[in-house]
C-alpha cells in the first residue's frame, strides 16, 4: 500500500460547519473502504490532516481524486488542499 497525507486549511467558518456533517459522512465511507486511516483537526488551529491509504500503483493524482469527491472540496469550504506521498516508516497501518 502507499500513504499520502492531505492537510487541509478551511475556508469560511459558516461554509464549514454548514458542510461538516456531509464531511464526516464522506470519511466514514472511506474509511470503512479502508481509503482513509485517519483523519481530524489539529488542535487549535484551521486545519486538519487526512492519512490515505491506497494500492502501490496510486499516485498524489489519484488522491486528490478520492479528495475532491470530499462535500468540503465540492462545496469550496476549503482554503488550500495540500496532498504529498508520505512514507510512514514506523508504520501501525498495515
């Protein structure tokens, strides 16, 4: 499998909390498909992180597929999306 964490930045409050339940809808799915393996806010900031799990072949294209179908990234409450392969090397996901 290949990793690829996502940061996203939100964009105006009210969009977000009004798009927050479809949101937690769409990564309960993906998680339940074993795409996501983690995901939430940081603490005391604008932003969260998303960990995607998909098969070896997948490229930083390929997530941003699965992230666009994301109610936040359709409905334009996010501010910037930034998704980079990532190599967990301690690795508890597999």
């Amino acid at each position: 499998m290949k990793y690829f964490a996502a940061t996203y930045t939100y964009g105006e409050p009210s969009l977000v909390d009004a798009t927050r339940p479809a949101h937690r809808e769409f990564i309960a799915g993906q998680l339940a498909l074993g795409r996501i393996v983690g995901s939430g806010p940081y603490v005391g900031t604008e932003q969260a992180l998303i960990i995607l799990q998909l098969p070896d072949t997948a490229t930083e294209a390929d997530a941003a597929d699965v992230l666009d179908q994301d109610p936040y990234s359709v409905a334009g409450a996010l501010a910037a999306r930034d998704i980079r392969e990532w190599n967990p090397v301690s690795n508890i996901f597999s």
